[in-house]
C-alpha cells in the first residue's frame, strides 16, 4: 500500500450497529458539506457539527477529508452495482426500446440526487488501486450482461456486440455523469428520451 493509499483508508471498520450507523451518519453529513460549501471549505469540523459527533469521534473512523471523500465515491460504486443486480435478477421488458430506457433511467435516477457532490467525485475523489479495480470490475459486468442482452434480442442489428455493449454502458455514464454534474440543471425527462431514442437507432440498425 502506498502513503497517498493509506491516508485515505478509514480508521475503524465498525463491527457494532451503532458504530456503523455513527459512521453512515459521518459520511451522510459529508455528503451534505462538501454540496453545500465545496470541498476546500468543506473541513472535517464542519463534517461533525454536521453529523452531530465530535471531531475526535469523527476522527474515530477517518483520518482526513480526504477518506471521507474516497469512502463517498466507494458508496457511489456499490449503490451502483446494487442497481445493476436488481436489473440482472429481474424481469426485462420485451422490446429493446424499453430494456434501454430501464437502463438509462436506472442511470440518471443514481446520479441526479446531488449534482453539486457529483461533481466532487467526479473531479476531487481520490482513486486508490483498490478503488480503480472495483470500477473496472462494475465495467466488466456491466459489459458482459449488455452483450447478453444484445446477442439474444431479436430486434438487434449489429454484428459486432461487444464493441456495442462498451459503446453503450460508456456513453451512459459519461453522458449522464456529466450532464447531471453540470451547473445547469438538467430535465431528466428530456435526457432519457432523448438517450433512448438514440440508443434504440443505433442498436436497431
């Protein structure tokens, strides 16, 4: 492990409900911190008067601003992949038109919640290499099952599946990741159409 790996590492992994929930409601005050004053201005004082604990409490289960921030973006993955298995294990619609705007969707809904923190991901978030694997582990699956999806669909004109489920799940996360960061709210409504109906031409031939 690197120095710049081990500074951003929590403290205390809690094994007690109530150290846990402490701990959810730390990085939920962070969350709110960093949207409402930025990250600079954003200190681990204002965290715990925020989450209600003393700093030394606070510095407990987080060394620095900086793994409060890692953590947030680690949550930000899982509650990806928690979307994405609830998608896997349910029942698709039948036409690919509909599939598509469930995955657009499911898209914008985790990312529109909080632009303004969105953003301090996007472009402060440290990224150690255990972090990078986690995304690149959620990129792989969800390569995988749009290929699947893909191949067995009768309404699909491509030939070459899986460039076109890279092609896809980037365009999603970039295009919705940047356009829900931006300073310029951004109708919902208007995106996923508008993504649907491109997807839709594109996988339709």
């Amino acid at each position: 492990m690197t120095p710049d790996e081990r500074r951003i590492q929590p403290r205390k992994q809690p094994r007690q409900v109530r150290a846990e929930l402490t701990r959810q409601r730390i990085l939920t005050a962070a969350a709110h911190v960093f949207a409402a004053h930025g990250y600079a201005a954003g200190t681990t004082n204002r965290i715990a008067e925020q989450a209600g604990v003393s700093i030394g409490s606070l510095y407990q289960y987080f060394p620095n601003k900086d793994a409060i921030l890692a953590e947030l973006l680690t949550r930000h993955l899982d509650d990806g992949a928690a979307a994405a298995a609830k998608i896997r294990i349910g029942d698709l619609p039948g036409p690919i038109e509909d599939i598509l705007r469930l995955l657009v969707r499911s898209a914008i809904d985790s990312h529109l919640d909080d632009p303004q923190l969105l953003r301090l991901l996007n472009e402060q978030a440290p990224r150690p290499a255990e972090l990078l694997q986690n995304v690149e582990r959620l990129k792989r699956y969800w390569y995988g099952y749009l290929q699947e999806i893909l191949d067995g669909h009768p309404e699909v004109r491509l030939t070459d599946t899986a460039t076109a489920a890279r092609l896809i799940f980037t365009t999603i996360e970039l295009v919705v990741h940047q356009l829900a960061a931006e300073h310029e709210p951004v109708d919902s409504g208007k995106l996923e159409h508008e993504m649907v109906a491109m997807l839709t031409r594109y996988v339709k031939g």
